[in-house]
C-alpha cells in the first residue's frame, strides 16, 4: 500500500469512528435530573448538585424501604427510615394533639395512616432518576405510577439518608 492509500485509509476510519461516535451520543439517553425536564421546571431539579448513581441508588432504598413498610403497616419499619426531625414532630403531635396511650412513631402511623389499595400499589413503585443533595438535605426525584415524577425531601444522618417527610411531593 502506498503512503497515500495509507493515510486515505487512516483519515476514512478515524471519519468512521467519529461519525459512530456521534451517532451514539445522539441516541443516549438523558440521566440524572435533567431526565425529568420535559415534565416538570420544578426548581428542586438544580437544587445543590448531583448525586452520584451508588449514592442515588441508597436514597432509593430507603424511600423504597419507607413506601414497602408503610404499605405493609409495618410501622416499626416505616418509622426506622424517617429522619429525628421527622419523629420528633411525630411525637409532638402524638403528645400533644391525642389521647393515645403509646405516643410512639409505630402506634402514631398505625392510628393514623389509611392508605387505599390504589395508594399502597402507587407508593410501591419508585423509580429513582436523580438524587439532588446540598450538606445533609437532599432529594430523590422520581417516576412514580403513571410516569408522575415526585420528588422525597430526605435528610443526611451519619452515613445514611432518612426520609425527611411522611410522603413525596409530585413535581409539575
């Protein structure tokens, strides 16, 4: 092969492995919270910065563990994934707003919580995209049902995230 023909074909496959490239990149989907743009302008997608993929994919883990729990009435599960700030409300509401006898997290939510069969179902479906943290608050935006997109406030505790509401916020 002559020098020429040599560097023809050396110039036709970088072109090729370029034009792949860029073929590639256009089909690749969108991650993080810039997936969720064409269904919300919620302002908590450019809250603090993105979470990595192991630390988004623990967040979901424990909003999933929260929804499974709560689902399940299993409310010694449920009340182990909220945060101390959600707990101490709990508790002051418990002592101070009811007549109940045990003023524990369990015994509050069983009292009163009353999900339907369509929530239960709803709640158990969490499809994390994006986890958007700033210091020790943070927040799990997902699908839920429907392709809804819901945002959970959580709060960073030691080394572990806690839910830091009773339920998520839909993001329109």
């Amino acid at each position: 092969m002559t020098g020429g023909k040599a560097k023809w074909l050396v110039v036709a496959l970088i072109a090729a492995a370029l034009g792949a490239a860029l073929l590639g990149a256009c089909g690749s989907s969108t991650s993080g919270s810039d997936q969720f743009r064409d269904k919300t302008d919620s302002r908590l997608l450019d809250f603090g910065e993105e979470g990595s993929q192991a630390e988004m994919e623990e967040a979901a883990g424990v909003v999933q563990g929260f929804f499974s729990a709560r689902a399940g009435d299993d409310w010694p599960a449920a009340c182990a994934q909220l945060s101390r700030a959600v707990l101490a409300k709990i508790e002051h509401l418990a002592i101070s707003a009811t007549d109940l006898r045990d003023t524990s997290c369990p015994s509050f939510l069983q009292t009163f919580t009353r999900l339907s069969d369509r929530e239960r179902h709803e709640s158990a479906i969490v499809d994390a995209g994006s986890l958007r943290q700033q210091g020790t608050r943070g927040f799990l935006i997902y699908y839920g049902a429907g392709e809804v997109v819901y945002a959970m406030p959580l709060s960073r505790e030691g080394d572990a995230w806690k839910v830091a509401a009773l339920s998520s916020k839909t993001l329109e």
